[in-house]
C-alpha cells in the first residue's frame, strides 16, 4: 500500500500550575492532574468533536498507584472521553511527554490516526524519585555505569568536572537570570495563559485554587544562591537554588495532521520538523541535548544558526550551559528560555517536555521573525531529546 508522511501540528497545549512537592498538591492524586489537563484541552478547543480524539499518551515515570494502571487510558475514561478513545503510558523518565509527543506525533505521520492527546505527569510529592526501583546489580557491578549516575545531582556535579570553565559564579547567574525571566513572563501574562487552575483540597485548610507555580522565587539574587549548600558534594557546585527542584504537575497538548487541524478548524501554534533522541554517558547525561541536537539537526536539514528560540530544560543549570558553550550560545542570550526555565517553574519530570513546547508556542507568538526552534532536554541514565519546530506564524510565510 502506498503511504506518505503526513505533517503533524501542535494544536494547542495546558499544564497544571506546578506544585512544590508536598505544597498545594500534597493531597491531590496525579491522575487528577492529568485528567483536568485533558478536559482543559477540550474546553478551549470546542470544534474538536471528543470523538475524534483517536489515542491518549500519557508519561509518568513511576508508573505505581495514582500514577499507574496504564494512566493515559484511565485518565481519557476519566476525563470524559468515550470509551473507544484508547490510551497508554509511556515512561522515558524527564523526556516522558516529549517521547508521547514524539511517538504519537509519529503515528499521525504514519496514518494511524488524525487526532491525539499526549502529555505527562509526575507528583514527586506522592512518588519520590526512585520510589520502588529495584536496579538489577549488575548495573554496577559489571560497572556499565558509575554509582553516581542514579544521581541526577552528581551527574551535575561531575559534568562540572567535564567543563571546567563552566563555574559556579556562572551556573548561580543563569540560574537568577531564569528567576527573573519567569518573573517577567509572570508580568506580562505570558505564562497564565495556558495554565488550568486546579481545585486542591487539604485536611487542614480545606479547599483551595492552584493557579499559579508555586516553585517561583522572584527576586532571587547572585548572593542568596552563593550561600546555598551543595548537597551533592562537599565543596560542590550543585545546589538547591541552580537546579530544578522536586515537583507536583501535569501537562497535556492536542496534536493532529495538518488536514485534520483544517477540516476540524484549529489553529496550529507549531509545525513539526524532526527529533531525535540519543544516549550518553550516564555518568555525564546532562550532555544529552547536545548530540540529541545534532542528530535532529540533521534529519530537517537544518544548523544551530537556523534554530532562533531554544527551549532547553533546566534540571541544572550546569547543564543549560554545558549546551551552549557547546555551540558557542552566550549564557544570557535572549533566544534561550525568555521566559525562564525548570530552575523556576519546577521539573515534575515526565510532564515537563509539553511545558517546553508551550513556551516555545508563545515564543513564536510573540516572534513571528522566527521561523524555527526547538525544545531539548536532558534525560537520566544517559539520554537526550530534542525536538524542532517550524513557527506557522513565520512572517515569510506571508511573502
Ligand atoms: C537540590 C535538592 C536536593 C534540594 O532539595 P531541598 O534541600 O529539599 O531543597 P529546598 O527547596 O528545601 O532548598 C534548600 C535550601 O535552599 C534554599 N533555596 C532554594 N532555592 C533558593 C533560591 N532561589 N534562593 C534562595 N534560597 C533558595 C531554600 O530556602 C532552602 O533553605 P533552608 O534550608 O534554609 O530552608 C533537590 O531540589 C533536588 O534533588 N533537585 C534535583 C531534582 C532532580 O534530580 N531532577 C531530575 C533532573 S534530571
């Protein structure tokens, strides 16, 4: 049978507000999370017949309780899809949504369907890092990784050895900077856009409305986080203040065919171009994006001096800027992560790939001289994603 690849859009995409890990979702289940992102993205979209949602791919990477049972199925039934739409789970630990985007995206190109629903959630709260792992011993004993590898922190810390021109004095700067950028975002209504309020319910303090990240520190400053510990490593450079922390939130995004975005009247806000993921080292897998990058790069055809807005996860600051010097990008350059990053908003692991690609939607918004960028990030055990994007309201298109 003959078949072509068909192009694929980002329609639209919403997050919860994230949560500081027992803070204002200490009491709300995950897959509530999920299903209020499902039904926001309904509600905004409403010539989107529920119907024609035709698979539901939902990340979590400790896929037990609230989180497990195949959520991205339970979740579509839940939130009121009917029950033809089906739905799974997906785990690529920090990369989850960006591997459901890209793995059902690639179903949409192939033909197995027009219309998806793919996002991610993690309540580090509910679920700790690691909770239930069992690695099998031969991980470390037949040394296929260092110990310090199953530490996301130590994985910065010796990425820091790797690049030692990348300093403390420099990771602590970026890492104000993101406050900041957040901050002005927050100003300027760029961020609340595509948050859905979440109703919260505590024993103590009874009902309440997340609205907003509560991770946020505006008005960090340079000085503040030069005082923090480095819990990672005596003497270290890795703290609290330049990494993300540990957070509560889901993410949710509608993509389609180009053809089924027309006939079904919905305004693409990004075009697919290509991805690609990769391994690394573990013991270094900050660097993932940047290979990550390239091999993306090279399947659209495209160099880093096409890419003009960059959204690149910040688990660690070190990490951002490991990426940059690699392609000689300046630490504060405006195309990178205008509106700040994971360093403020937070990094509830599996859902933060849809973040990325809602704020690289606003970026094209608000940019329309830009007519590619991407979304990367680093990814534990050694991986990196990243994905290119084409600005649909790239004013050569008008020419
Ligand atoms: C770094 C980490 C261990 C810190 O955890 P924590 O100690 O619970 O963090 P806290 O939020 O309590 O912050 C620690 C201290 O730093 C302070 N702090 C944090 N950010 C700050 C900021 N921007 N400005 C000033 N102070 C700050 C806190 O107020 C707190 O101070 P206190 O000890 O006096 O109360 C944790 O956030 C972590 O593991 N992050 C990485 C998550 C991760 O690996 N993700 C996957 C990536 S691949």
């Amino acid at each position: 049978m003959p078949r072509e690849i068909r192009d694929v859009v980002f329609v639209d995409g919403v997050r919860t507000p994230f949560g500081k890990a027992k803070g204002q979702y200490a009491e709300t289940r995950a897959d509530d999370l999920v299903i209020k992102c499902i039904r926001e993205l309904l509600r905004r979209n409403p010539s989107l017949p529920p119907e024609r949602v035709e698979e539901v791919a939902i990340a979590a990477t400790t896929q037990i309780g609230d989180q497990g049972l195949t959520i991205g199925r339970t979740a579509a039934l839940l939130a009121g899809l009917p029950n033809t739409t089906p739905g799974y789970a997906i785990d690529r630990m920090c990369a989850g949504a960006m591997t459901a985007v890209t793995t059902t995206a690639s179903g949409i190109a192939f033909g197995a369907y027009d219309v998806v629903v793919a996002g991610g959630v993690e309540h580090m709260g509910r679920h700790p890092m690691g909770e239930g792992v069992d690695p099998n011993p031969r991980i470390i004993s037949e040394k296929l990784v260092d110990t310090s590898a199953l530490v996301m922190g130590s994985t910065a810390e010796n990425l820091h050895d790797r690049f030692p021109t990348i300093t403390k004095a420099r990771t602590d700067a970026f890492a104000a900077a993101s406050q900041e950028r957040a901050a002005k975002a927050y100003a300027n209504d760029l961020i609340q856009p595509d948050l859905v309020p979440v109703a919260t319910r505590s024993a103590e303090l009874g009902w309440g409305l997340a609205t907003t990240d509560e991770p946020m520190r505006p008005g960090t400053t340079v000085e503040d986080l030069a005082k923090l510990k480095t819990p990672f490593r005596p003497h270290g450079r890795v703290t609290a203040g330049n990494s993300a922390g540990i957070n509560d939130g889901a993410t949710a995004c509608l993509l389609t065919s180009a053809e089924a975005a027309e006939e079904l009247g919905l305004k693409p806000k990004m075009k697919l171009v290509s991805y690609g993921f990769v391994g690394v080292e573990p013991e270094v897998m900050g660097i993932g994006p940047v290979p990550a990058t390239d091999k993306a790069l090279k399947l659209a055809g495209l160099t880093i001096d096409d890419i003009q807005a960059f959204e690149v996860n910040e688990a660690f600051a070190v990490q951002v800027l490991a990426f940059l010097e690699h392609y000689g990008i300046a630490d504060d350059d405006p195309r990178v992560n205008p509106y700040g990053g994971a360093i403020a908003y937070g990094h509830p692991l599996a859902s933060s790939g849809v973040r990325l690609m809602n704020q690289l939607a606003q970026q094209f918004e608000q940019r329309p001289e830009v007519r590619y960028g991407l979304t990367t990030m680093c990814v534990g055990l050694g991986m990196g994603g990243t994905v290119i994007w084409e600005n649909p309201n790239w004013e050569g298109n008008a020419a």
